[in-house]
C-alpha cells in the first residue's frame, strides 16, 4: 500500500519523538553577488542563469518567487531516518494537527513565518514590502520583518543599512523626487534621503512593511512573516542596473494601472519612516529573560504578534531545560549537542536544523551541550505563539 505525505509525517513524528530533522533550503538570487559565508564550497555558489546562492531559508513553507528557478526553490526538506524527503509545505498541508497542533491548526493557515540567512557582498538596494491592504491587492502578504547580526563572522565591506526617511524632509517634495528617480532609473541617489545605521553583532532591527531599507553586507539572520513580497526603488546597485520589472513585482493590477511607476511610493508610511526616534523604536538588542549561570536566553526576535524568536547559549558540559507555547524551528549557529535527544551540530548542513512538533515543543525539552564550545541555537516561531515576547518600547 502506498503511504500517503501524512503517514510518513506521522510515521516520522512517532519514530523521531516529535522531531524532525530538516535539509538546508538554498535559494539563488540574480540582482547581486553572493558573500560566500554559508559554508558551501567555493565553486556552489555559482548557479549559471538562477544567479548566485545568496539564502538558505529555515523551516521554510514558502516557495522563493524568482523569474528562474526550480518550483520547490526555498521549500525545506524533512530528512527522514529512512533518508526519504518530504516537503516541509506538503506535511504541513497533510497534517497541520500533528504538526502546529489542533488549536492551532484551526485557526491558522501554517508556520505562518520565514526564517533565512542572507549572505550579500553588496548591500540590498533600497526597497519596500507592501502593507497587508496592498499586498492583498496582489494576491500576496505583508512582510514585516526582523534582523539578527550574528557575532564572529565578517561584516563585509558595507556594515550599515539604510532605514526609513530623514525626518526633516517634506513628504510632498519628496513624493515628486522620488517620483523622478523613479522614472529615470539610472541611479542610487534614492539612498541620499534615508539615514544609515551601523549593523553591530548581536544586535538587529525590526522593519514594518510600509518601510525603506536597504540592508548591509553583515551576515543576516531574518525573521518576517511568510512572504516574498517587495518593491525595488533603487535602480543602480553595485555598479549594475536592476531590471526594473523589480519594482513592480508585487503591484496588482488595478494599481499599475491607476498608478505606473509610483505606485509603490502608495506604500510608504510616511509616519513611521519619518520617525524622529525611528532608532530607538526599530532597533533589537537580545533582552535576557532566563540566566541559569551556565545558560542563558534571551528574547533577539520580538516586538511582533506576527513572529518571535529566541537565543539559547548554554556552556560546554551544561543542559538546559524548557518548554514553549508551540510549534518552533531550530537551527543551531554554533557547537554541539542534542536537542531532546537528536544529535546537532553548528556550521553542518546535515545537523543543524530542527522543526519542533507542537506536542513536543509543550513539553519538557532537554538541551545538552555535549562539545567543548558555547552552544547556540535559536528558535523561531510564528504568529501568536510568544504572548509574552517583550514589546518595543516606543518614543513619541
């Protein structure tokens, strides 16, 4: 008899504990030059007409919306230990109970999140995600999204990202300079309105949909809601101009034709972009809330009911213990150990990513740091798991 996608999963489930054990999810960009820092060889990188490997996406249910590429691109895998692979998207689908829990399953559609390293020599150029009223028009969601700058890894030549607007420009002036730079596009001055801030190790930012930005070049773990939405508004970038098709990727329809070219500028929140305390009020610094001595967690992702993650640093021959509100991914930065009794291993492609189970997560999980270096994993969860995930406290 043949087994159905939810018979292994609940094969899988039964046999593993609750938890699975996931393959890296490599996803090719073409509008930029890789950083070569996610561990892969030198000549894997390259990937011809796709581009260059730039992600690897975590415990991803989400296809990467590229023009070329396989359909699965950005879809995580479930190694089994019959070493059979299931789409991460199809076992959610099949057995969302199993998986996020029946409370949970009811009234959610599934992980409901992105996780992802991008890894870019040169710094994204200045773009938006649409808010969810226009992201809807498309047929598409909203990504807010949130940034961790992991310690130890080279920054790249460019450590800064440009956030938000200048809060002393006048919003009408800007909407006919931005307009033309728009319709020229044949440079990056867009940047010239923005301020820039330093991307320090361990340390992030947390970005709404409706914000400019433009990443820098450190190593960047990303959490955002579960899509791959965006706007490009600028033109040159590390010496090339972008296809401008980029800009209107995401635009429905009614928009482009009601619109043209400006209408991601209808995107911008002129409010939080112009924010006098824009810093204070986006920047994310690791809230310790558990220091047993020889482990610690903090809260790194918060500020959202739409995602939050955790940081757990636990020293060498020390374990852990804890439980969470839900179903949560793990994917392990650096060391060894095991997680409720599976094997992982930091910087090994093969042993550093988990998906917890709903009935498993609720439980007593036991960490253990079996290596003779700090390990740090971090777990990522989606929407309305972490209620008491802190809030960014906001200056008016």
């Amino acid at each position: 008899m043949t087994r159905t996608t939810r018979d292994l999963v609940e094969r899988e489930l039964r046999e593993s504990a609750g938890i699975l054990r996931l393959d890296p999810a490599w996803v090719a960009r073409d509008w930029l030059p890789p950083g070569r820092r996610l561990g892969l060889p030198t000549d894997a990188y390259d990937v011809g007409i796709r581009g260059f490997i730039c992600e690897r996406w975590l415990a991803s249910t989400t296809r990467a919306d590229n023009a070329v590429g396989p359909d699965d691109e950005g879809i995580s895998m479930i190694r089994t230990a019959a070493g059979e692979r299931i789409s991460l998207a199809d076992a959610v689908a099949a057995a969302p109970d199993l998986l996020l829990g029946a409370a949970y399953a009811e009234t959610h559609a599934g992980l409901g999140r992105l996780a992802k390293i991008f890894d870019f020599a040169e710094r994204i150029p200045q773009h938006i995600h649409p808010p969810l009223e226009f992201a809807a028009r498309a047929g598409r969601n909203s990504k807010d999204e949130a940034y961790y700058f992991p310690s130890g890894v080279d920054l790249g030549p460019h450590p800064e990202t440009f956030l938000g607007i200048h809060p002393s420009l006048d919003r009408d002036r800007l909407w006919d300079e931005f307009t033309a730079v728009l319709r020229d596009w044949n440079d990056d001055r867009i940047l010239r309105y923005s301020p820039a801030y330093l991307q320090v190790p361990e340390e992030g930012f947390f970005i709404p949909s409706g914000v400019l930005h433009a990443p820098g070049t450190a190593l960047t773990i990303e959490l955002q809601e579960d899509s791959d939405t965006l706007a490009m508004l600028q033109a040159l970038n590390a010496g090339a101009i972008i296809d401008k098709n980029l800009l209107m990727k995401d635009v429905s329809d009614d928009d482009r034709a009601s619109h043209g070219d400006t209408a991601p500028l209808h995107w911008i929140d002129w409010h939080e972009n112009g924010d006098p305390y824009f810093y204070d009020n986006h920047r994310l610094v690791p809230e310790v809330f558990r220091d047993e001595g020889d482990a610690t967690e903090a809260w790194i992702f918060y500020g959202s009911d739409k995602f939050c993650g955790k940081r757990l640093v636990i020293d060498p021959g020390a374990s852990y213990r804890s439980a969470e509100n839900g179903v949560f991914s793990v994917f392990v930065w650096s060391g060894t150990g095991t997680v409720g009794g599976v094997e992982v291993v930091g910087q090994s492609h093969n042993h550093d990513e988990l998906l917890v189970s709903h009935d498993r997560a609720t439980g007593d999980l036991l960490y253990i740091n079996t290596g003779d270096t700090p390990l740090v994993i971090l777990k990522m969860f989606g929407p309305d798991i972490c209620s008491d995930a802190p809030l960014l406290a906001r200056r008016t």
